[in-house]
C-alpha cells in the first residue's frame, strides 16, 4: 500500500519554476545571485533527497509486504508492519513540509503585491 510521491515531486517543480521566474525578474547583485543560487540548490538536493528517501521506504515497506503475503520465512509480520508505520510517518512529515512551503510561498506572494 504505497502513497505515490509524484504530487510531491510536482509540487517541487512548480516551485523551482516559480522561484526561477521570480529571480530572473529581481534586481540582485552578481554576488548575492550567488549566494541565493548556493542556498536554493542545497535546499533542492535536501529536498529531494528527502522525497527519494520517502519513496524508496514506502517501496521497501511494500516489497517486505509483497514477500510476507507469499510466505517468505525471512521476513516477520513485526518487520512488515514497523516498515510501513516508517513509510507512513515519513510521507505524512513531506506532505506537511509540502504545505508548509506552499504556505510560505503563497504569504511571500501577498507580499510582492
């Protein structure tokens, strides 16, 4: 039972493209493009890597799943079920991360206008 993490994937990029479009309008110095391209590139690799975390768990937590249904003695009912708690917790903590840049980015908006 996995959670595809493509609307957190699409969320990312309609993001990055709307930082993009509003750097390029912005009139920053060459150093301070920089600087803000070194912090919003380390900030989109920790991002996601996080959301590739996120789903290489949630398939882990259903290839165990998979291997317990068919009778794989290497893997216990215990080991299933703390994998998926895992999986779950782990997309519930990137969906409110999700909302929280969404609220963020929607209060700078107000802001501009």
């Amino acid at each position: 039972m996995t959670v595809p993490v493509n609307p957190l994937t699409s969320a990312l990029q309609q993001m990055q493209a709307m930082a993009a479009e509003a750097a390029g309008g912005s009139k920053a110095s060459a150093l301070g493009e920089q600087a803000g391209a070194a912090n919003a590139g380390s900030f989109a690799a920790a991002l996601k890597s996080s959301l590739d975390k996120i789903s290489s768990d949630q398939k882990k937590a259903d290839n165990e799943w998979k291997a317990f249904e068919v009778g794989a003695s290497n893997v216990s009912l215990n080991d299933v079920m703390v994998d998926m708690q895992k999986a779950g917790i782990g997309f519930q903590f990137g969906l409110q991360v999700r909302n929280r840049l969404v609220t963020a980015y929607n209060e700078i908006m107000q802001m501009s206008i």
